[in-house]
C-alpha cells in the first residue's frame, strides 16, 4: 500500500480539475448541514425558508454533497444570518492557489 501526503485538499489529491471550488463547496455545505441540524428542520422547512427546491434541502439537511453554485450557498447562509467573510492570499511560490472562507 502506498501512502501519499494530503494537499490539505481531497479533490487536488484525486486530481480534479476544479479542486478549489469544489472544497469551497464542500465547505460552505458543510456549514449549511451544520446549522440546520442546529435548527432541527426538516427538508420542507429548508426548503421553504430558504427558497431552494425540495431535492436541493433534502441533500442539505441530510448531509449530502450538494454541488450548487457558490454563490447560492452563500446567500443560504445569509438568509440564516451567517456572516460570511472571504479572504484572499497571494499564491504561494509553489503555484497553488489559495482561498479561503471563514463562516
């Protein structure tokens, strides 16, 4: 078995090429999840206060990957009175991009 040393982003390790986005995503549904189940709503419940189709509030309140624009779950997270920051770096020397946000 070989073992290899994370990036500190899955999605670059597998080689995707959209591996930034895809762990902001990740992220930010992460943080979704979190706070609904916080909330103890259901997928309706999600659904209708945040303005999201049903399959899209299921996902979320059961913890699913979700790929939804970037955008959209930042103004989820508004709608729940999130504070959202995002702070961006210059690239290291190395050429990998860096960005994060912090909820």
């Amino acid at each position: 078995m070989k073992i290899i040393k994370s990036s500190g982003n899955v999605f670059a390790d597998l080689g995707r090429p959209n591996a930034e986005e895809l762990q902001l995503q990740a992220k930010l549904v992460y943080e979704l999840h979190r706070l609904l189940e916080r909330k103890r709503w259901t997928a309706a419940q999600t659904a209708r206060t945040l303005g999201i189709p049903l399959p899209l509030a299921t996902g979320l309140v059961n913890g699913d990957f979700v790929k939804a624009p970037v955008g959209e779950l930042l103004q989820m997270l508004s709608k729940l009175n999130q504070r959202i920051e995002v702070h961006v770096t210059p690239l290291p020397r190395s050429g990998r991009r860096k960005a994060t946000a912090t909820l």
